[in-house]
C-alpha cells in the first residue's frame, strides 16, 4: 500500500525496488498527534550557544575576507572539507542513519562518522533522533524546528533555546533501537566531543599548515571555521527556506517544498515536498544525480560493493500520489 501522510500510523512496509522488506525507520507522519491545547511554554534562552553561535559567524566572516589572500590549494581544501562533512550529514546522518533508505558496509559506515564528526552538527543518534521526530511530528510542538516558529526559529533559534516539553515527551515513543544496535553510531556518540575536536577543527587547520604552509590563521578561519558556518547553515535552509518557499508536486497540503537553491548548497537535500511525501526513498528525489551529488556518491558506494538495498519509489506510485495530493503542476524545483 501507499503510504500516506494521512494513514494511521502504524509500522509500514515501505516499497522498493528489489522488493526486499526490511523494518522502516520510524519516520512516518503521525496525523494523529495533536498539540495540547493552551498557553504556550515561555522560551528559555540557552546564552552559551547564542554566544558561541555569534562568535563562530564572526569567524567565518573573518574567513571570508581571507579567500583572496589564500593558497590555492586552501581554497580546494576548504570545498573538499565542505563536501566530507557534507556526506556525514547528507549520506550518514539523514539518508542511512535517520531514514535507513539503504545498508552500509562497516567500512562505510565508519568513514560516514567520521566525515559526521567533521560536521559537527550533534553525534548521529541525537541527529538522527531529532530528524525522525521533524518527520513524524512535523510542524508541530513536538517537531525540533517547527516552521510554524518562523523562518528563524526554523532556522537557527531553536539551536539557541531549550526545546519544548513535548519534543522530549512525544520523542519517547521513537523506536530508536535500529541505532542503539549500530556499534559504529555508539562509538562516534561516546567519543564525540573529542572526535569534533580532531576533525571538525583540528584536521582542516593543521593539513594546509603541514602539507603546504599555509599560515594557520588562514588554515583555521578558512576551511576550519568558514567551511563549517557555510555547512551548517547550508543544512539549515533545509529546515527554513525549503518550509517556505518552492513548489508542492508531491503533497499541497504539507509546507515542504522543491527548492533548488538549497538542492545545491545542501549536496541534493532540498527537494523537500518529495523528502516528506517519500523519506524512504534513497535518492531524496525524482530525478536522480541532478542537483544530487550526494545520490552520486550512494550510487558509487554500491557499485563499489561498500552499500547495497537501496529503496526507491516507482514512477507508478510518485504519479498516483501526485495526482492525489499534488499541486497540479509538474515543475519540480
Ligand atoms: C546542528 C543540527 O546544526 C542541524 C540539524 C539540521 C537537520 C536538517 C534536516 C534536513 C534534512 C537533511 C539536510 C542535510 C543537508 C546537509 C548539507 C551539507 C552541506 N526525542 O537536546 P537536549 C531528551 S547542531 C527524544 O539537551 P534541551 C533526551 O533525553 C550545531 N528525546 O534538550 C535528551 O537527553 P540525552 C551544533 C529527546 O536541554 C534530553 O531530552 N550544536 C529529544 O532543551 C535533553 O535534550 C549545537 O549548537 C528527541 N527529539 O537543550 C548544540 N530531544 O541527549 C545544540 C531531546 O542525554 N544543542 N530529548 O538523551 C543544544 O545545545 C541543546 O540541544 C539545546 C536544547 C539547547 C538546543
Ligand atoms: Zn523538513
Ligand atoms: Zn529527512
């Protein structure tokens, strides 16, 4: 059967290609969640992140003004940092880790959290935790960055506040064990504060320095502090822009939407209105490589034997939904 935004929210079987079945991530809207009703929880400040938060775009403007007077090779550097870190997040966290849209060899797994900790976006289980509940709860209070809050809420803020009561309350009901069970996730989520520190600040600063004598300063604001503000709010948009503006060809009556300019900052991630009507599908889109380097790199993974069991939704099925829930226009991002 198809699933739907607006079926129950039992465990599903999701459809792919080769026809195997395996236990689908819990990722699935759930209609019939409603909010509690009454005076909204005041917002509670968390002032070491707005800080911390303020200081590092500092940097990474600082950064900026750097590209002009760096090596060549720093700047190559920089884009390959941004394209590792990148992966982690897009490949591992979102697409393996949170969805389960295909299977990962140790191997791959390992060089995901790894490329995971160079982003520096939380460890996976808790990224992977808070996606399903913005999937399974969307657009509520129990949904992390909630775009009903605002383009900055959704943005950025609620990186800055504590998180509303029934994030944690609903969160609990997540089967989360497909995690709990991964060695390579535990590891990364034991060792995380060291691993953000080798990786996401250490290892892009020191390698221009090392291998070809770019001063550190420019090696530690470039690809070290710039790549990562980039990066992050790369992925950001995601969860603001793509609520807000694009097309709905998939589902009208949810607020994500086909938006290409994210599509390329975010490595493939921003065709949104089919990432929620179809978040098992491996590919995050209808289309293929376009726009979509992270697909590329899964489809490379699997021709190299290091991941297999890709799920991918048929034609015949994106058209009925379509034709059910879509806005009438084909015009994909
Ligand atoms: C960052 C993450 O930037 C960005 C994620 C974006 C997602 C985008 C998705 C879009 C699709 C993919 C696009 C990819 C594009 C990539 C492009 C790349 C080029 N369920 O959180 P706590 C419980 S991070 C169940 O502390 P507070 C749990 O027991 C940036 N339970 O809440 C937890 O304890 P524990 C760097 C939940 O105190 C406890 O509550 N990092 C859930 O309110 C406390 O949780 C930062 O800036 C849940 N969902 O604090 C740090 N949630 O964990 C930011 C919570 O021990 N974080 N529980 O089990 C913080 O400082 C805090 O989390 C806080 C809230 C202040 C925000
Ligand atoms: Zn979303
Ligand atoms: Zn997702």
């Amino acid at each position: 059967r198809t699933i739907s935004h607006h079926a129950p929210p039992q465990k599903q079987q999701h459809h792919h290609q080769n026809g195997h079945n395996t236990t689908p991530a819990d990722d699935v809207f759930d209609a019939t969640y409603k909010e509690k009703e009454g005076r909204k929880p005041q917002m509670q400040l968390v002032w070491r992140n707005i800080i911390l938060m303020f200081l590092l775009h500092v940097g990474a403007v600082y950064g900026f003004t750097l590209i002009p007077s760096a090596k060549t090779l720093t700047l190559v550097w920089t884009a390959v940092c941004y394209a590792i870190s990148g992966l982690g997040i897009t490949a591992g966290a979102h697409r393996l880790w949170s969805h389960r849209t295909y299977k990962a060899s140790f191997p791959l797994r390992v060089f995901l959290a790894f490329a995971n900790s160079m982003a520096f976006q939380n460890d996976i289980y808790e990224w992977a935790r808070d996606h399903r509940s913005h999937h399974k709860y969307s657009e509520t209070d129990a949904d992390p960055h909630n775009a009903k809050r605002g383009f900055f809420f959704s943005h950025v803020g609620w990186l800055l506040v504590r998180k509303h009561p029934e994030v944690v309350e609903q969160g609990k009901k997540l089967d989360l064990s497909d995690l709990k069970a991964d060695p390579v996730v535990m590891f990364q989520r034991r060792h995380y504060v060291l691993s953000l520190v080798l990786l996401c600040f250490a290892l892009p600063t020191l390698v221009p320095w090392y291998c070809w004598g770019e001063s550190l300063e420019t090696a530690y604001f470039l690809p070290g502090l710039f790549r990562y503000a980039l990066s992050l709010n790369a992925t950001w948009l995601v969860n603001s822009a793509a609520h807000m503006w694009g097309n709905r060809p998939y589902d009208i009556t949810i607020n994500p939407r086909e938006n290409r300019v994210v599509s390329f900052s975010a490595m493939g991630e921003g065709f949104h209105n089919y990432h929620h009507t179809f978040p098992f599908d491996y590919g995050t889109s209808e289309f293929g490589w376009r726009l979509n380097p992270t697909t590329a790199f899964i489809d490379l993974m699997c021709f190299l034997g290091l991941a297999w069991d890709r799920k991918k939704v048929s034609k015949e099925m994106i058209l009925a939904r379509m034709q059910r829930t879509g806005s009438g226009s084909n015009k994909s991002g």
